[in-house]
C-alpha cells in the first residue's frame, strides 16, 4: 500500500477527533460550510461498505446514533446527511480507497457561534457543493468544545 492520509494521520491531523471507538473515529471536518460537519473513518483501511465486518456495522449503527443525537442537541441540526462517496480515490488510476463518511448537519433554523449566524440557505435541498468553508477558526473552536464535551459526558 502507498501512502494513505487516514492510515498514516498525524498528531496535528487528529487535533480535532471528537470521539472513536473500537474500529471508527469521529473528526470535525476541515470544512465547516455547515457547522459541525464530520468525518467519520475506519480505523483499519477499507475500501468500501460492502467489506465492513458485523462488528464494525454494529458499532456503525452505534456511532450513527450517537453523532446525530450530539449534532441535534448541541448545534440544533433538524437531521444529517450522511454521505460515502469515495469518488476522490478515483481519479487516481490504481485507487486505494480508505473508507469514510461525510456527516452534514441540516439546519432549519440558524446556529449562532460566537455571535456570528450561520443559515442552512439549501434546507429542504441537497447541499450546495460549492458553499464556502470558511469559519472563523474561534468559531470552529466552539463547534468542536460543544461537541466534544456532549460526546465526552
Ligand atoms: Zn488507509
């Protein structure tokens, strides 16, 4: 295997892990165009769904659970968008897939960081795909103090 970015993550890569378990580990993702969005990886390298074992779905089942209830308590999301793309590996011409899911919180009403708002303009709709990801770090420090402090109760 090549290098791999989830299976070789470094100390600085793992700042924001709000949680794992046995076999997944929660991050908030770089990209906050929806504040509180996830990435939720395999701790072992995968390529896909289909190759998860019934222990690492019963512990998905589990985490699916507890990330939505944390991203609806703490942040207000009305319901998740859970998504297991993968498409990226593909453009590279011998891909070596390490399986992940991206979490998008929905919003129907605004989240308030810090003082900024933040508003799910898509609601209702599939979330647009250029939306900036910008926040302010302090406020991406906020979403993950909450978050993690949910999930560490
Ligand atoms: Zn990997």
């Amino acid at each position: 295997m090549e290098h791999c970015d989830w299976c070789d993550l470094s100390e600085e890569g793992r700042r924001f892990q709000l949680y794992e378990s046995r076999s997944w580990s929660v991050f908030l993702a770089d990209e906050q165009d929806l504040p509180g969005r996830c990435i939720v990886v395999l701790k072992r390298h995968c390529p896909s769904l289909s190759e998860l074992t019934e222990e690492e779905w019963d512990e998905l089942r589990e985490l699916i659970r507890k990330t939505e209830a944390c991203l609806k308590a703490v942040l207000g999301a009305a319901l998740c968008n859970w998504s297991c793309l993968m498409n990226s590996f593909y453009k590279d011409p011998a891909p070596d897939p390490h399986l992940h899911i991206h979490v998008r919180p929905r919003y129907d009403k605004p989240v308030v960081l810090n003082g900024n708002t933040y508003t799910d303009s898509e609601f209702g709709h599939h979330y647009a795909l250029n939306r900036s990801g910008a926040i302010p770090a302090e406020d991406k420090e906020e979403v993950f103090r909450r978050l993690k402090e949910w999930l560490d109760r």
